[in-house]
C-alpha cells in the first residue's frame, strides 16, 4: 500500500512560497498583463509575455498569442474564438489547475478531468436592444469529469476547494474593478 | 483564572470596566441565548446547577451565572475600573485606569476577542437613507422601521437575527459567504455532546495544521432553543428568507453580491459531513454505537440555480442593514509590540512569549478548541496559571515604588 501520487504539481514548492511570503508580503503583489492590436473588423490578436511578481519584472519563456473574433452569424469572419469563449477558457482552465493542486496536496492521484462549460447570454443586451437585459453572461455552468483514485465525496470536495481558491472563479463571480483610459 | 490563581496562592486583582458579566449585560441582543447547553457550564468547582441541564440559558441566566461564581470564589474584582493604558516596566507591568495606577509582576488579558463589531470599509457607501446596525447595537426588532432587512453575514449571530427578525413580519435578505454547518442534535445527543466527547473540543493547538484557518473560522451556524432546533441555511429558505451570495461590494447605491453562493453552501456541506462521518468513526471505536441513534446523514443544502445578484439600496425595499460581520479585540490600551499588522495578539498558546509575565485567555483555539466556550476555560486557565507560578518564581521581584 502506499505509492507516489504524481499529478505534476510541484505543491512543496507552493507550500514554501506560501510560507515565504507570509513574511514577505510586497513580494507577493503580482501585475498580469495582456497586450491587443485590431487587425481588422472584429479580428484583433493578443498577446501575453511580461509580468511582475516577487519584487521583479518576469517574462514567460515565450510570447503567447491569441487571436479572437466574432462568428460568421454576427457577420464576421471567424478568425478566432469570441472574447466570451476565452473568459470561459480562462474559467475552465483555472479551476482545472486548481484541482491538479489540491489534489496533489491532498494525495489525490488524478487520471483525467475534464470540464465542458456552458455561458447563457442573450445578445439583446450587447445589441442595445433591450435596456434590461445584461451585456454579459446570466449563467456560467461547469460540469467537471474527474476520474481519480478517491470516493466521489473527496472528488466534490476537490471541485469545491478549487473554486474557493481560484482567481478566475473569484474575478467572475465578485465584482472587480477596471478603469479603462485613452492616451 | 482568578479561582485558579488563588488555588495556586497567587496575589491578584480582577479589573473590570463595568460590573462583573459586563459585555453580556450591554453588549448582547435582548433574546440571545447560549449556543452551549447548560450542562456544558463548567468552571472550576462550579456548574449549572438549575433546572434544565440540556436547555440553553438566556442572557439574564448568564449573567447570574458570572456574578454567581465571582461571589461564590470571591474573586477579587475592582468593578468600574478601565484600564486606559499598560506599560512595561522594569519587573513587571504599570496599568493606569480610571481609578489610578496599578502595577503589577504579571499580566492576564481576559478581555476577549470581542469587544468591537468589525464591519466591512463598504459600509461606508451605504445611502445614509438605510439604517445600519450591528450585532452590537441591535438588541430587538423593536428597533427596526417596517420593511425589508438586509443582514450581512451567516455566522450564529447572522442566522439567529435573520430568523428573529424574518418572525417579526419583516422581509429578510441574508448574505452568505464562508459559514460553518452544524445540526443541532446528532443521532439523539447535542452536537456538543459530540463535540466533547470525540475529542474534536479538546484538539490541542500545536496539532492543529492550519492553526490560523481554525482561529478564523466563523462561529458555527447554532442556536440554544427549547425545541433544539437546527438553524440551517435550508429552514431559513424554506422559511422565506432570501439567501445572496457573499455582499461583495456596494457601487452607486447598489449591493452587490457574490456569484459563487453554491460553492460556499457545497464547501460548507462537505465540511460539515466529515465532522459527522470523524463522530460516527469514534462512535465506533468507542464502541458506544449501542448508546447513541442510528447513524444520519442531512439533506444538502439547497442552492437555487441562480441567486439574485445585486439590490438596489436606494430603492426603498431594503429599510435596514444588520452587520453580522464578525467581532474584533480592542488593544488600544494595550501599549506593547505584541500585536500583529492585523492588531491581533501574538501568543504562544496565550503566553505571549515576546513580553514576559503576559497571558491571554479566552482568544479563538487559545490551546484548544473550546478555548472560547465556557467549559474551555478552566484547561486553559490551569495550564497558563501554571506557567505564570512558574515565572514569578524566577523572575526576579521588583519592589515597587
């Protein structure tokens, strides 16, 4: 009995940070960043590469590209997927990291997860057709398959801890600030 | 603690700012009752003796119960007598209060960790037009205009208002976000019985992993009724209170709340299962299955598809605000590094190591987990009592001027 659980998480590494930085809080103010550039119509591409955080500025290994557009029913061209997909992308794979973590740290050993979500929007509201209708999502339903070595008890408490912890899940559900300016 | 130190023969005064029992004579809600049945009143060689072992007693109840044992041990109190101000001084401590100084080889705070409603900064964007209290200033519906009620926070003292005031024929609103899920009686005994007896109650500081979560934690959603009721999220939705999300924020006059009120209500479910399934194990072993009921499992938490997301304060539909956000210790007085960036006390199981001949009783999972309740005291009082003999018979006395 006993063996390795491996789900790829380094969560030693995780829980020296978390210690660390109990000490050293200003070292934990991280800065994400995001850069886009129309191309044209709707079609514009985004990139991500620089960040700050542990008192420095960082940069990923590589630049990350993202190309988004509208579909062809909103007549467009299709080149990428909608910015409401990829908010939905950034949910999913939040709370699927969130759940290699924890289980990692709860030796939990994982074989598969997969998420499939559904966002309901009526485009009434981005259409400004009808004042009561919202811009954005009524509803944003995640359906989580996990197949792990654990009861289905501990699998639900894995989901849960992971929305408790997840940045993407709290910017959706709780209100944020953003200040939009032209320079 | 005083009953304890004169055991040991230890020269002391008990300082109190008002009477004996002062923060349950001014600083409670007219109906509140112990969440901790009687029979769980323990001090040291003193308990409920009453009628009513298994009830709750009532806010009268317990302030005779305080007073009682102050005249019964003779505890040297000075009523009327605020400190203002603690200094260290060579040898000990030097406390100005209003009826002078008084000086002092060691130091026990038993002040709690109470003693200020702590409400969130967002209250300040509240239209003046809605009245706002607190668990500290609210003491019975009478107080309250007709019409609808916001209550922030589901905690006991957040479930316990939002069921008074919902009976009182007003509209209810209540605001959950991390909450602790506890049913009144489990398979035919209190769910403190359990609690007691498992264990769980008595878990020692310096084994708890996360230490400071335990300290955090909200205090569970309980209540002392004659029919032993069990106050859940369920029977106050069942009931017509309508349950948001965690208040998140209040922009332009509107309250907003979180989207993730599932998540809260799933965590809170879960957590509350593993404490029945850690009870049910020690049943077992203990072999006293035979002794309790049979094994229960409770109906998960209802959490409606999707929950209301903001309310428009000026509208007129919310006419009152209860804050039930929590309470924090008030150390102005207390003049010494020993406090956190948050203006908690550091301590070391209520030794508070970094000023030597200070103790604390009383804080959240102090050396147990009962520390807080009333039968946590004595075990915490006799352990820090016998450190405190232990250091007043090396430190070297100072005479004092």
């Amino acid at each position: 009995m006993g063996h390795i659980v491996n789900n790829g998480v380094n969560v030693d590494a995780l829980l020296a940070a978390r210690e660390a930085l109990k000490n050293a809080p200003a070292a934990g103010e991280f800065t994400w960043r995001a850069s886009c550039k129309w191309l044209n119509g709707t079609h514009a591409r985004s990139t991500v590469q620089g960040f700050r955080g542990l008192g420095e500025e960082q940069t990923h290994k590589s630049e990350f590209s993202f190309d988004t557009d509208h579909p062809q029913v909103f007549a467009s061209e299709d080149n990428g997927a909608t910015p409401v997909e990829v908010v939905l992308v950034g949910l999913a794979s939040c709370l699927t990291a969130g759940i290699a973590a924890v289980a990692q740290n709860r030796g939990i050993q994982l074989r598969s997860v997969e998420a499939r979500l559904e966002g309901k929007m009526n485009i009434a509201g981005i259409l400004g057709i009808d004042g009561d209708v919202r811009n954005g999502y009524d509803n944003i339903k995640v359906t989580f398959h996990v197949d792990a070595d654990a009861s289905k008890k501990d699998i639900e408490a894995l989901v849960a801890q992971s929305q408790k912890r997840s940045a993407v899940f709290d910017i959706i559900t709780n209100p944020t600030n953003v200040t939009v300016e032209v320079v | 603690m005083s009953r304890v130190l004169t055991e040991h023969a230890i020269d002391h005064v008990v300082l109190e700012r008002g009477e004996v029992a002062n923060s349950w004579r001014q600083e409670r809600w007219d109906s509140l009752r112990l969440l901790t049945p009687n029979w769980l009143s323990r001090l040291p060689g003193y308990a409920y003796a009453g009628p009513d072992p298994d009830g709750f007693m009532n806010l009268p109840e317990v302030v005779n119960f305080i007073a009682g044992y102050a005249d019964e041990t003779s505890a040297p109190v000075r009523t009327h007598t605020t400190v203002t101000s603690v200094r260290s001084v060579e040898g000990g401590y030097q406390l100005a209060t209003e009826q002078g100084q008084i000086s002092c080889r060691s130091l026990v705070l038993a002040t709690g960790a109470n003693n200020s409603p702590r409400v969130p900064d967002l209250h300040r964007a509240v239209p003046q037009t809605v009245q706002c209290l607190t668990a500290f200033s609210y003491r019975n519906t009478d107080q309250l205009p007709s019409g609808g009620v916001l209550i922030v926070g589901a905690a006991a003292t957040g479930v316990q208002l939002a069921d008074e005031i919902h009976r009182s024929g007003r509209p209810v609103t209540l605001c959950v976000g991390e909450h602790v899920r506890l049913p009144r009686t489990y398979r035919g005994r209190d769910i403190l019985w359990w609690m007691e007896n498992s264990g769980v109650w008595n878990q020692r500081y310096d084994q708890i992993e996360d230490l400071e979560r335990a300290r955090r934690l909200p205090s569970p959603q309980l209540v002392g009724t004659p029919e032993h009721s069990t106050l859940e999220v369920n029977s106050l939705s069942g009931g017509g209170i309508e349950i948001v999300g965690k208040l998140a924020a209040v922009r332009d006059g509107r309250a907003l709340f979180s989207g993730g009120l599932a998540n809260q209500l799933a965590l809170a479910d879960l957590k509350m299962e593993r404490l029945l399934d850690t009870f049910d194990a020690w049943a077992r072993d203990s072999h006293i299955d035979s002794e309790v009921g049979p094994v229960e499992r409770f109906a998960p938490t209802r959490a409606p598809p999707s929950t209301r997301l903001s309310l428009d304060l000026r509208s007129g539909e919310i006419r009152t605000i209860v804050w039930a956000t929590g309470y924090r210790p008030d150390y102005r007085w207390l003049n010494l590094p020993v406090l956190t960036p948050k203006e908690e006390l550091r301590h070391d199981g209520g030794v508070v190591t970094e000023s030597p001949g200070m103790y604390a009783l009383g804080l959240p999972v102090l050396r147990r987990r009962k520390s807080t309740f009333i039968n946590g005291a004595e075990a915490d009082a006799r352990d820090l009592a016998q450190h405190l003999a232990g250091y007043l018979a090396v430190a070297p006395p100072v005479p004092f001027p």
